[in-house]
C-alpha cells in the first residue's frame, strides 16, 4: 500500500511538471497582449479541468473501492474517510464563485 504523500515521487510529480510546463509556454509568450488573452483562455478552462480531474480521482477511489476499505484508503491518500467517502461519491469541496469577483479573474 502506498503512504500518505509517496505519489509525488511518480505520477503526481511527473503530471505536476507538465503542468508547470504548459505555465512556462504561456508565460514565454512574447507578446504581452497575446498572453494575457492566452492565459485568460486558460483560466476560463478551469473550472471544466478541474471536473476531468476530480473524475479521474473519483474513479480511482471507487476502484480502490472494490478490494480496500475507507480506513485503508483514506491512510494511503493521506485524507479522512468521510472525505475519501465524498470523493466516491462525487463530492466536491470546492466553492464556486460567481459575480464580478470570478470575472475579474478571467
């Protein structure tokens, strides 16, 4: 079973740096009128990658599901069970922020 933080070492660090990555191309974009147009595309994309992302995780919770119980994972994610509990269910803790405040983040 893996510990509480030992992804980071694999996947989770090599998906991080990709990231990063895609950051750093935006960030090269000469122009500076070109990249705030860039990255305002991007961050208006967010929130839809954000529920790729947490589908992902949830179907790899339910997975781990299938042979483990909540103890068990909630210790190997480093989570609480309640919260590895919502995470199967499709539960999200993120607050969603509307009005001028998220437009003027855009």
């Amino acid at each position: 079973m893996r510990e509480a933080g030992s992804a980071t070492s694999g996947a989770a660090a090599d998906a991080t740096a990709a990231v990063r990555e895609a950051f750093a191309i935006l960030a090269a974009v000469p122009d500076p009128y070109e990249r705030a147009l860039a990255v305002g595309v991007v961050l208006e994309q967010m929130p839809d990658l954000q529920t790729e992302l947490r589908g992902i995780r949830q179907e790899a919770v339910v997975q781990m599901r299938e042979t483990r119980t909540i103890q068990d994972i909630a210790a190997a994610l480093g989570l609480s069970q309640p919260r590895v509990s919502q995470i199967a269910k499709g539960v999200s803790r993120t607050v969603k922020r509307t009005g001028s405040a998220a437009k003027e983040d855009a």
